[in-house]
C-alpha cells in the first residue's frame, strides 16, 4: 500500500475589518454594482499595522493544530506560500515557527502568488511520500492590502488580507492527496506584476513615482489565461486519476473573480453545489484563497470522509497547477 498525504488539521484568519464596496466608492470612482457583477466581491477584509503576515499565517496555524491535535513542537517543516511577507528576511515561515514556539521544524517560503498554496502543497506531498511519520504545516497568506495602490479603481476592488492553513501528515489509507500538477510560463509575467520588493529596484524615489511599488495588472488578458489554465490543470487532475467530471464532489478554485470560478464550473460541467465560493467575503486573498475555503468547508461540515476534491488555482508569474484529493 502506498503512502499518502491527508490533511488532518484546517485553519484560517482574516483581519477584523471589513471594508464594503460601499466604502470603496468613497475611495476611487467605482460602483457596488460594478463590483458586484463584474467580481462577485461584496466586500473584503483589510489588516492594521498589528495584523501582519505572519500574525495571520499565525493564527491560522495555531486553529489549524488545534484541530489536529498536533503541538508545534511536533512539527517537522513549515511552509508558507505568500508573495506580500513581513520583510524578505526572516521569511514569514520563520516568524511563524519562532511565534509557534515549533523548534524542530525547517521552514520556508514558497512565493507562486496566488498558486502558492498548491505549490505548498506539492511540495509537502513530495516530503511525506518519502518520510510519512513527517508533520507538515502549509499556509498560505497574503497582505494584499500593503502592495494595492488604493488611487487604481482597476486593481483596489479586487483584493483583501487572509491566511489559511493545513496541517498535513502521512497514512497507508487509500484517501489523501492523489496526484498534483504545478505549471508556469514566465513569457507572461508583465501582465500581471508586482516590483516593489526587486533587490535591482529598491523602494525609493523613482519607483514610487512610477507607481512601482504596486500590483499592475492587466485584468482582461489575465481573465482569459486563468479560464484556459485552470481548465488545463483541472483536466489533467481528471485524467491522472481516471475521473470523470461527476466524480468531483467539491471544486475548490482560486477565488478571484466570481465570474472566472463559474466558467470554469461550467466548462468541467460541475452543478452549481459542487462549486465552493466565498470570494463574495473576501476578495482574493492569493495564496490563502483556497485553504480559507478549505477550512471553512471543513468547519461546516460539508467534507465527507470519501469526497473527491479538486483545487485548482492560477496566478502571476503566471503558474497555475491542480490538486486532487480523496478527503
Ligand atoms: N469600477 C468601475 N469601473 C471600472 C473599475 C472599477 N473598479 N475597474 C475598471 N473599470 C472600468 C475600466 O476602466 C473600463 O473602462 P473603459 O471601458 O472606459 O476603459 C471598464 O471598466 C471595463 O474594464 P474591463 O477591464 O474590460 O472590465 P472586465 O469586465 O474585464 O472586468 C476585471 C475587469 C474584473 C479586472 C476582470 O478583467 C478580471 O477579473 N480579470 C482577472 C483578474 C484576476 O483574476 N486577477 C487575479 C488573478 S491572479 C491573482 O489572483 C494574483
């Protein structure tokens, strides 16, 4: 029997404050109509200056073990897929596992934006596969708020702060993570960018008259790339494991746009019920999207030991990827 990675402990945290599309007309010049039928958003969570990456990336953890009944000195490695960390030295894992008090933990980032949390994930598959006694804790956490320029109608409305986490671990029971699929073309990446932590191109004068230092993005070009990949990704995850669309239980797609996740509902021919979304909540949070969705299915009890789950997500870079589980 061979070993898997099944995830036995989920998480998640949001900024106290909710900021309404309501609010953002008063902002930039923008509608809740807009927003609302053009994004799905209806509002989004934004942190204060205590309510760092790796406060949130904490908080979520610590839920997260709670519900594994894992100590943090039980962990062996900790993750955290994020492009907005607290500094790019200590990486936020390492705040996370010096907070957790976890000492014999090896931690890292992993920055895929908003497919981090897969990349994360993969990557914890990999470890388990060959050391299934292994603890690994997976985050993904963004402050998007930070690197948002609040004055860019086209890009403010979009996004919110969040963490999500999983703690995952081995078992010879035929459920877990079965298979995963991790993809990136670098050719695309000015369409979708974020500079403002470039060692060649330091925060300074310049850059931030040029507006540099903020997430740009070209929204209608991403769109279309996001539909085709996740189709791409997801399909992969079909054939690898000899499913057919009706086999999928719970589609957990990377909430950035409301109208993105049901296309590509709609292309993988998933009823409506199968399709998880809170981007109405949050916002896209990049790479703490999808395990936010996941502990809040899991909290609610909608995950049923057997459930077939397929996430998918894409992001800047670009990289897109998919994981399918057996819950
Ligand atoms: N309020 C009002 N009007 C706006 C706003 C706003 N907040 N933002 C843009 N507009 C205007 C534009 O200026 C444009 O006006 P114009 O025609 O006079 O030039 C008009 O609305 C239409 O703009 P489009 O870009 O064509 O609008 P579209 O229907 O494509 O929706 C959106 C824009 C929501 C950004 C969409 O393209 C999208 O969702 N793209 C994907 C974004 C995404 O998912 N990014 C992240 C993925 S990867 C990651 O998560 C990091």
């Amino acid at each position: 029997m061979s070993i898997r990675s099944i995830i036995i402990g989920t998480g998640s945290c949001v900024p106290k404050r909710v900021v309404t599309n309501k609010e953002m007309e008063s902002l930039v010049d923008t509608s809740d109509e807009w927003i609302r039928t053009r994004t799905g958003i209806l509002q989004r969570h934004i942190s204060n200056d205590r309510e760092t990456n790796s406060y949130l990336a904490t908080q979520s953890a610590r839920k997260a073990l709670d519900m594994a009944s894992v100590l943090p000195q039980d962990l062996d490695l900790i993750i955290v897929g994020t492009m907005t960390p607290d500094m790019p030295m200590p990486s936020v894992a390492c705040l996370v596992q010096n907070e957790l008090g976890a000492k014999k933990a090896a931690a890292f980032d992993l920055y895929a934006a908003c497919t981090s949390f897969l990349y994360a994930l993969s990557v914890a598959d990999k470890f388990i596969r060959f050391a299934p006694d292994m603890k690994v804790l997976v985050i993904g956490s963004e402050v998007l708020s930070r690197v948002i320029n609040w004055k860019d109608r086209n890009t403010c409305v979009l996004f919110g702060d969040g963490a999500g986490a999983a703690v995952i671990t081995g078992t010879k029971e035929d459920r877990g993570i079965l298979s995963t699929h991790l993809h990136a073309d670098g050719s695309l990446g000015e369409l979708l960018i974020l500079k403002g932590l470039d060692v060649d191109l330091p925060p300074g004068h310049s850059t931030l008259e040029k507006g540099q230092q903020y997430i740009q993005m070209q929204g209608r070009e991403v769109f279309k790339h996001a539909v085709k990949a996740m189709e791409t990704a997801a399909r992969e995850a079909l054939e690898a494991n000899k499913w057919n669309e009706d086999d999928v239980d719970h589609l957990f797609s990377h909430q950035a746009n409301v109208r993105i996740i049901n296309f590509l509902g709609e292309r993988l021919r998933l009823s409506q019920e199968k399709i998880f979304i809170n981007v109405h909540k949050y916002g896209n949070t990049s790479a703490a999207s999808i395990p936010i969705c996941l502990d809040e299915a899991n909290r609610t009890g909608i995950l049923i030991p057997g459930h077939r789950i397929l996430m998918v997500a894409f992001g800047g870079g670009f990289t897109w990827g998919s994981v399918a589980m057996c819950w």
